[in-house]
C-alpha cells in the first residue's frame, strides 16, 4: 500500500488528512462555541472523511456504473483531485467549519457548556497531575534535560 505512495511520510499525511480537518473544526467550534451540540462534532467527524476522501479520489467515481453521465464535470474533478492535499484539507475544513456553525444555529444547546471548577476540585481533595506543585519542578527539570541530551546525541554532526 505504502509503495502507491512517494514515501511513508505522504502515506501519513495522505491518512491524517481523513481526520484532521474534522478533528480541529470541532475542537475550535466547541471551545470557541459553548452552545454547540455534539451532534455537529459527530457530523463534522463523518463529513470531513468522506469530503476529504472525494477531493483526493473523486475522479475514481466516474468508473462506476451511472455516472458516466456526468462528463461535464470529469475534467473539472479531475484538476480539483489533483491539488495539493494540504489545498484540499484547507478547504475541506472550512467546509466543516461551516457545517458546524450552521448545525450550531440550527439545533444549539439550550444551556452552554460549563468547564469544571478548578478550584472546587482542589478543595474536594481531587488533584491533577498538571497542578504545578514544587515537588514535581525537579523531574520535570530531569526529563527535560534528558530530552534534550538525546536530541543533542541523536543529530547528526553538522560543522
């Protein structure tokens, strides 16, 4: 499958462009809209793979049977097919992006999303384990100088 491919890292980034544009319109949608519903997330999910998937390989479609008849638009999909991926993942996250802000308008919450308390939690005894507490400064200290020890070591000799 990765041979189809001019390498393994266009074989990832062929993948994670099924995702990712659904991925980051529904995070910056839900924290930039409180009243966002899930089921925009959800759609956003499904709709940016299947657009996603019809900007890179939309041109394959005419080969089954019924289409045929759309050879008006075979030359235009076939140029759109054949854009950059990060073009296509561009435009397929403004597409989601839309999709959610009209899903949002159309059926939104009736209450907004509250964030936990932070600072009620501490006094229930809950902590986290990002709370900053002067106890952990030294192994964060330690595993970051480890870090980059070995990105120093791992680099190759550059004069």
């Amino acid at each position: 499958m990765i041979a189809h491919f001019q390498g393994v890292f266009m074989y990832i980034q062929e993948l994670w462009g099924f995702i990712a544009p659904g991925i980051l319109a529904s995070f910056v949608i839900g924290l930039l809209n409180k009243r966002t519903p899930p089921a925009a997330a959800k759609g956003a999910l499904l709709l940016g793979v299947a657009l996603y998937g019809f900007s890179r390989f939309g041109k394959f479609l005419f080969a089954l049977p019924g289409l045929n008849q759309l050879t008006p638009m075979r030359s235009w999909i076939a140029l759109f097919n054949s854009w950059s991926l990060l073009h296509h993942m561009a435009i397929v996250f403004i597409i989601v992006v839309a999709y959610m802000l009209w899903m949002t308008r159309k059926k939104s919450l009736t209450a907004p999303v509250e964030w936990p308390n932070r600072k009620s939690e501490h006094r229930s005894g809950t902590q986290s384990l990002l709370d900053g507490r002067r106890s952990d400064r030294p192994d964060g200290v330690a595993v970051y100088l480890l870090l980059v020890n070995l990105d120093r070591t791992l680099q190759p000799n550059v004069p």
